[in-house]
C-alpha cells in the first residue's frame, strides 16, 4: 500500500504541473534524461544455478558402532551434531553412546553420530568435505541429489586446514567447476547448498563480506553472510558463475546458530590439500621452527621499522632450520623467498606451502638494520606439547640509578641460568614499578636488548641507558619463559 500511494502522488504530481502549463512538463522529462544509471539493476536470480550445481552437492552422514539399547529412545542426530560441533553441552540421556555398553540386552550396531555436506570433485566419485564432518566416524554414508546412497571410504584428512576427501564407488557423476578465488570481489552475491539440521539440498544465499579473513594458522577465510548452520559444513560455496569457490566450513555464533557472519574456505587453498591427499593420503608442510607474534605499531615505531609489518620472532627452536640459519629471537621477519610478509600470519602460509628440503631466502629486520639469511625448509611435524622452561634462579639483586628511574631493579644471570636459558646474556628482572610494570614487565623476565642494542649484563645495559633521553619512551626485548617480546616503556610523567 505504501508503495502505491508514493506512487499515485507522483503521477497527481505531474498531472498538475500539466493542467498548470505545458511548459513545466519540460523540466521534469530533462530531469529524468539526465539521472544517472542506477548501480543496482535488480536481486539475482538463483534458479539456473541451482539446477546447474545442485545434482553435485551430496549429504554426508556419519555413523559410529555402539550397542543400541532397547530401552531409550533414539537420539536426534541433527540436534546432536547441533550441539557437538559448537560447543553446547549434550542433554542428559541424549549422548550418543560411543562404546559397547554391557549387560543391556542390545545388539552392537551403527548409530547416527552426525550430518554434514560435501560435493563431488570428479565424476568417478571424489568428494570434498570438512575434515570435522567425517573425523572419528566409523562408516560413511553418501546420499546423492537423485536419492542414490554409497557407503564411503576416507582418502585423507587435514586436520589444520580442515579438509577431507572421500570416495565412493560410482560413475557418470556430475563434478563441480572450481572458480579462481582471486577473482571473487567484496560485495559481490554468493550462494550456499548444504544439509542444515539434515535438510538436504537447501539453498542460501548472500554476498561475500571480507576475504582472507584470519581464523586460522594456515587459511585466510572468505567471511560471508550467507546463512549456515550445522549440516552446512563441507558444501560448497558458489559463485554466480556456478563456480565453487569456497567449502562452507565455520560460523561465528554466541548460540549456536546462524547470526550472519560464516567462513569458508577457499576452494583454491583446498584443492592444494586435496591434490596431496589424494596423492600421499596426507599434507607436509615446511617449517623453519620458529614461534611468532603480530608487530604492533607502538612496537614497530619504537624499533625504526616504521608501519607494523612482519612477524616478530619470539623463540627459536634449538637446531631447528632457523637456528641454523641464524635467526634469533626478537628478529622481524619482512620477507620470505622475496614475497613480503605484510602480517605475522603470512609467514606460517608461506613457509606451510614451502616444499621441505627447499633452500628459502629470508629477511629479518634486527636492532635498526635489515639482514639476509638462508633457510633450509624442513618438514612440519605434529604437534607437540609445549616445554615448559624451568624457572632460573633468584640472585642477589642489583640495580643502578638509570635502571630504577624506568622502575626496574635487575641482576645478572648466573653461569647455570645461561646454561638453562641457553642464553649467552642478558640482565634478569627481579623488581619491576612504575613505567615497567605499566608496560607490562615483571619479576622473572630476562631482558636481552634496549633501544635496538643488545644487553649482555648490568654494565651494557646501564651504559645503554645513561645515553638515552630518559624523557622520550624506550623499546626492550625481553624473555619471558621460552617466549619473546617487545615492550614500550614510557617515562613517568
């Protein structure tokens, strides 16, 4: 109605402007010669796409052995998936047994575990999914568009980037087109077929909101708004050409549910994984065995590296390729094999997609100037727990004029610190107040370098200091367990 009378106004308008005079007819019909092409001509039709991507996309559903028990009702396995895949905790008496239970009276069986998505790869029956989908199942269930249903056999799966792919036993089907990520724009429509809460073949739809969102050690997403919801995970995003682009893989939720931010993966970066899965069963990736952290633009100011760029190098893993290399902690990487590492998590995804054994460039960025280096890449290898370094002894504490005036009080490092640190020097904190502790320094931590100059003991870091400007703010690097850092600290005021 309301669009009807905005519309029944404009034409009462007009109709006096003629019955007044002819002439104020004219500026109207100018004004509307001269109006500019809108830029949006209409919503997209999704149908043809449909048709066309729709006979490719499967449902995937997930079965584990355990012993039914004749008593209790089933549980609902949509729901299930809802609540394991994001973090809700299952209802009492809903849990999916996960073992053979005794003394029940049942019969070991396959029972629902859980429901996702997936599309065909190539007409002889390869299928991508989520690595999350089919982790931990025991049997697979393929079921096609045409209501056909293949049990399925894992290829491979890549955990870190969350990537499956899985065969059955079929021919003369119809395989995606993959699309070229680098052309996907902001803004521009995307469309979403999958398996929400087990309802297959549903289609949404929405528009491409960010690219190389980070979520990830080794993935930069696409973020959209397209609606998924558990069931979703492993189908495809596509583009309106009826290309994949992307596998719908995460949603961002403080419920569960859809709340209008997902992710996918790119369908480049996953058909790299897939190529190799299907090649050797799983992924290697390089590594140099270094830990990193993002260089902030207080940090990046403070050291003369001017816009916060690279990777700061925070440990060095002893006889790792980096080490070997020379790299040391409190480096800034700026450059790997020539490619600029604009953000700490580049750097993990270009030495991840480096064959090992490859001889790398590097560049560091260490106390003022830049520095060259040579890496040999070596295979990624599990993960493993996290050393804890022992806590260094408690000597008796020393502290000069200079250092108390940034609130430190320090020591230096005994013979058996360095030896536990594998340090070569280094001054310890044994007090911190005032503009250190507002920096964030504390009792413990092992300064190795202020101002971009290395601080092998109380000597060098005091000379270091009586020639600052104690009124200006002062960069240190500092060790804090097995982790490095910098710090800004600022003069009290």
């Amino acid at each position: 109605m309301k669009t009807t009378f905005v519309m029944h106004r404009a034409l009462l308008s007009v109709a006096g402007a003629l019955v007044l005079g002819g002439a104020l007819s004219l500026p109207v019909a100018a004004h509307a010669q001269s109006a500019p092409n809108p830029l949006v001509r209409g919503l997209p039709d999704f149908t043809d796409l449909v048709e066309q991507v729709g006979p490719s996309v499967v449902n995937i559903r997930t079965l584990e052995r355990a012993t039914a028990d004749p008593g209790s009702g089933g549980p609902d396995e949509q729901m299930l998936e809802f609540f394991r895949r994001f973090g809700i905790p299952v209802p009492p008496g809903g849990a999916t047994p996960r073992g053979p239970r005794q003394d029940r009276g049942g019969a070991e069986e396959a029972v629902p575990r859980g429901v996702g998505s997936g599309f065909i790869l190539s007409s002889d029956g390869l299928i991508m999914t989520n690595a999350h989908v089919v982790d931990g199942a025991d049997e697979l269930v393929v079921t096609l568009p045409d209501k056909r249903e293949f049990k399925a056999r894992i290829v491979g799966t890549d955990r870190r980037t969350d990537v499956a792919v899985v065969k059955i036993d079929a021919n003369g089907l119809n395989a995606v087109r993959v699309g070229d990520v680098n052309r996907l724009r902001v803004g521009e429509w995307v469309m979403a077929i999958g398996s929400p809460f087990g309802l297959e073949n549903t289609v949404t739809a929405g528009i491409v909101s960010a690219k190389k969102r980070d979520t990830g050690d080794f993935l930069p997403f696409i973020q959209t708004d397209v609606a998924i919801n558990p069931g979703n995970s492993g189908g495809p995003l596509i583009n309106m050409r009826g290309e994949v682009v992307g596998i719908n893989s995460q949603i961002y939720s403080r419920s569960g549910g859809f709340q209008g931010i997902s992710f996918a993966i790119p369908i480049d970066e996953a058909m790299r994984v897939a190529d190799q899965l299907r090649s050797n069963g799983r992924v290697t990736r390089g590594r140099i065995g270094v830990q990193i952290d993002q260089v902030s633009k207080e940090v990046a100011e403070s050291i003369g590296l001017g816009q916060p760029r690279g990777a700061l190098v925070r440990a060095v893993e002893p006889n790792s390729p980096a080490a070997k290399a020379g790299v040391e902690p409190g480096d800034i990487v700026i450059r790997f094999d020539g490619k600029e590492v604009e953000k700490s998590v580049d750097l993990p995804r270009m030495v991840g997609n480096t064959r090992p054994g490859s001889r790398s460039s590097l560049t560091v960025f260490r106390r003022g100037a830049q520095k060259e280096l040579s890496v040999t890449v070596a295979e990624l290898e599990p993960d493993r727990p996290e050393r804890k370094a022992a806590a260094p002894e408690s000597p008796k504490s020393s502290a000069t004029l200079n250092a108390q005036s940034l609130g430190l009080t320090l020591a230096e490092l005994t013979a058996a610190q360095k030896k536990e640190l594998s340090l070569q020097g280094g001054v310890r904190v044994q007090a911190a107040d005032g503009p250190a502790a507002r920096a964030g320094l504390r009792e413990g931590d092992v300064i190795l370098a202020i101002a971009n100059t290395e601080t092998p003991g109380l000597k060098e870091f005091d000379a270091v200091l009586s020639r600052l400007d104690k009124s200006r703010p002062v960069n240190i690097l500092f060790r804090r367990g097995e982790w490095v850092q910098y710090v800004v600290v600022r003069p009290a005021r």
